[in-house]
C-alpha cells in the first residue's frame, strides 16, 4: 500500500500544498551558516579556553581526568537529539516547527555556558588545598551543567539541521550543506582569535575577570548569530506544508510512532553503521596527530598546533569544491566514497612521512586530509539529509546526529587508548602512532564499502510504506 492509495493522508488545506515556496538563496544559504559559526565560537570557548585554564597547572590544576569527564557529557547526552527531533516535528514552538527549538536552545546555551565557568571558580578554589569532599560535590555540579549545556546543544542544533530539510531541495542541497558547514570552521578561527584577543595580557590575577568577561560577550553573540541566521527563514522558505501528508496533525506523531517510521527500512541501519565507522575513523587521529608531530618530527608546541591551520585550509577547499563542483558532478554518495578513499590515502601518507621525518610531507598530507574530510563531509550530510521523511526529518536528523556524535566520543576515547597499546606493541614512536592511522585507512575503506550498499530509492519507498501503515493504525 501507498500513500496515493490513502486520501485520508492528504493535507488539510490542499491549497498549502500548491503554494510552493520560493527557492533559497546564495544569501540566504550563507545567513544559515551563522548558526553553524556560533556552534564553531562555543567549541573554542568549551573545549579550548575552558578546558586549558582547567587543567594547566600554572592556573587551576584540575586533574585533568576530572576536566574531560565534565566536559564529555555533553556528548554523552547525545541520545537525546532524537527526542529534540520528534518534538520538532510533532510539537511546534511559537508556530514554528524549528526556530523556536533553535531560539530556545542557544539562549538557554549561553546561560549553562556561563554557569559552568561559576563553578569551574568554585571547584578550582576548593582543591588550592587537596581535594575535599567540597570538591566532589562541584565537580558533579559541574558534569550537570556540561550535561546541561549537551542538552541545549541538541535541543538547537538537531531541529536546525532538520530546518535544512525542509528549506532545501536535492538539486540545491550540496551547496547549502557546502556552505553552513563551512561556517562552522570559520567559527573556529574566528573564535580563536577573539579569545586570544579578549585574553591578552592574562595573568593569574585578571584571570577570573577576563574569563567571566569573555563567556558573558561571545555566547550571547552567538545566541543573537543564531536568531540572525534563522528569523523569517522557516515561514518564507520551508516545504513542510507541501512535503508532509500530516499538515495540521503532525502534533500526534508521538515518539514510538516516529521511531517505528525509523526503524521500518534496513537503509537506516545501514547508513547509520556508514556513519558510525567513518566518523570514527575520521576523528580516531583528533587526540594524538599533534603528539605525533611533536615525539617524531621534534616540533614544538606551536608548530604542531599550527598543523590545524592546514587541516582547516583543506576542509574549506573540499567543501566548497565538493558543493558547487564535484557533487552536481558525480552525486552526493559518489563524493562520500571518493572522500573515504582519499582519506585512506591520507593516512598513509601521514605515516610514510613519519618514516622519512619529513616535516613538508606530513603538512602536505594533513592538507589533503583536510580536503579529503571536506568530500566526506558535504557527500554524506547531503546524503544525510535526504535520508529522511518530511514527517518525521527531525527525528531522522536526530538518530544521525547521534550516530556521529557517539562514534567521536568513543574515537576520542579509544586514539588514547590505540597508542598506549602501540606503545607496548612497538619501540619505535612512529610504529606506534602507525597502528592508529592504519586502523583509520582501514575503517575509511570499510566506510566506503557500506555506502556503495546505501540506496536512497529503497529507504524512500520503505518510509513511505511504514509512515501510511503507522499512521492509517494510530492516527485514524
């Protein structure tokens, strides 16, 4: 059975249906990427200038299992994206079914953000004398707020992702990914350079001021960067109305509805697998590239954080490329196999230059895995995005989100422990870092494997197929 066989699904108002909306914009595409640079601004300020003036023993010396603990629960709320993405989908805010999940989870975003600098204070002054009982308690504070503040982050940035869905067709899709995500990396230098800049001059005696000074400034810039990128966006651009045959009853799409339209195609499964072993194989090299550069090419600290320069240049390259050039080309799944394979590449290169301790060849290599990563990456959140049901594209978008947010936890994770156990296996440092970025060859190659079999035709047919059967027995 299909949904042409089923009036009943069709919307309320025929009319809103044949009222298509207007195509997005160049100027637009790029005012979507504010959101996404806010989100770059936010991971500087967390995971960089937080987490730096938590564990640097010249500052507050939290031991630095306790730092990365309370920061990793923002990533450990993850499952709760697909929740955010039903609610988007079934249960509009202020009369919007995205903006005003967006609004709400990056104004709430700024205060958890400026709550957990409150306690890093706190917890700091409560070890100046050894850790207390005092200090356990504002340390489990402290992961609530980061559990908190993940929270937020998915309550914002799954509904906008969706927003993306709905605003976009997959004829103009790979240029609007190519672009936000862009921004996102231009986020990152931009809130790089605005901390150092806003924190010049800091010693330990300012340190307080200028720290409490810099979160009070760039969240809620990023909270007004958010609102700019999105207001007046959903009502003028968004196909909801034209696209999902549930107008005006989408608020009883319930959760176990929803996950049953997930689950109904073997596609799901697939491609979430696809993101969870690129994604890692991705991110496995994140906690130990820079030590590599350090212990085998003897650079120092500066010239081996310098090599995110390249990697940033490269992802730009590839993403603009990949979205105006290479997947109108090829195709969206053509591009992320391509960039799996490139990236494998990569990975031997990175290695070949550790065994000739060229420092040129590592920098060259680690560009190209920029440019490699900005393939995979608009090839497989193009594909990402059609890999959903106008119904239910939050909850979609929620259960890839999670996908990639679980397998970058755990490849933070296991690159700590891949290294520990290449240096019990091998004498030589650069074997030892070997075994990671050979692992990352092989997963990227595996990742490539599983997306030849990914079928967006078979995943469309079962959604539609499993969105007329739940809702003809649930809805009716």
């Amino acid at each position: 059975m299909t949904t042409n066989d089923l009036p009943d699904f069709q919307p309320a108002h025929p009319s809103r249906v044949q009222q298509i909306p207007p195509k997005i914009n160049l100027l637009t595409m790029f005012r979507l990427g504010l959101f996404q640079m806010g989100l770059g601004i936010m991971s500087i300020l967390t995971l960089g200038v937080l987490n730096r003036v938590m564990i640097d023993k010249n500052l507050l010396a939290i031991p630095a299992t306790i730092a990365a603990g309370a920061l990793a629960m923002y990533q450990l709320v993850s499952p709760a994206r697909i929740w955010f993405g039903q609610m988007s989908d079934a249960k509009p805010l202020w009369g919007y079914h995205r903006s005003g999940y967006v609004w709400t989870g990056l104004t709430l975003l700024a205060v958890c953000a400026f709550l957990a600098v409150q306690v890093v204070w706190q917890l700091g002054a409560s070890i100046a004398n050894g850790w207390t009982a005092q200090s356990t308690g504002w340390a489990v504070l402290l992961a609530a707020i980061f559990a908190l503040y993940g929270l937020c982050i998915s309550a914002s940035s799954t509904p906008f992702t969706a927003l993306l869905v709905d605003v976009s067709d997959e004829d103009n899709r790979s240029k609007l990914v190519g672009i936000v995500w862009s921004m996102l990396i231009v986020g990152v230098v931009i809130g790089a350079a605005t901390s150092q800049k806003l924190l010049e001059g800091l010693t330990p005696e300012t340190l307080q001021a200028s720290i409490n000074r810099l979160f009070l400034i760039l969240p809620w810039v990023v909270v007004c960067l958010g609102i700019i990128a999105t207001l007046g966006v959903e009502k003028k651009y968004s196909r909801y109305g034209s696209r999902s045959t549930l107008v005006d009853r989408e608020d009883r799409i319930t959760l176990g509805t929803a996950l049953k339209v997930l689950t109904a195609s073997r596609q799901t499964g697939l491609f979430f697998t696809f993101l969870l072993v690129m994604t890692m194989s991705l991110f496995l090299q994140q906690p130990v590239l820079e030590p590599y550069a350090g212990e085998v090419f003897r650079m120092t600290l500066a010239e081996s954080t310098g090599l995110n320069k390249f990697w940033g240049y490269g992802i730009l390259l590839g993403m603009a490329v990949s979205g105006f050039l290479i997947v109108p080309r090829l195709g969206k799944q053509k591009t992320a196999q391509i960039g799996c394979l490139t990236c494998a590449g990569c990975f031997g290169l990175v290695l070949l230059s550790g065994f000739t301790a060229n420092p040129t060849l590592l920098k060259s290599a680690v560009l190209l895995f920029g440019l490699a990563s900005g393939l995979i990456t608009n090839g497989a959140v193009s594909l990402m995005l059609d890999l959903t049901a106008a119904e239910t594209a939050g909850t979609f978008v929620g259960a890839w989100g999670l996908a990639q947010a679980m397998a970058q936890a755990f490849a933070t994770l296991a690159g700590g422990v891949l290294l520990d156990l290449g240096r019990q296996l091998f004498q030589t440092p650069t074997l030892a870092y070997g075994l990671i970025f050979a692992l990352e060859a092989l997963g990227m190659i595996l990742a490539a494997g599983l997306l030849s079999r990914v079928s967006v035709t078979e995943f469309r047919t079962n959604a539609k197929e499993a969105i007329a059967t739940v809702f003809e027995s649930e809805l009716d």
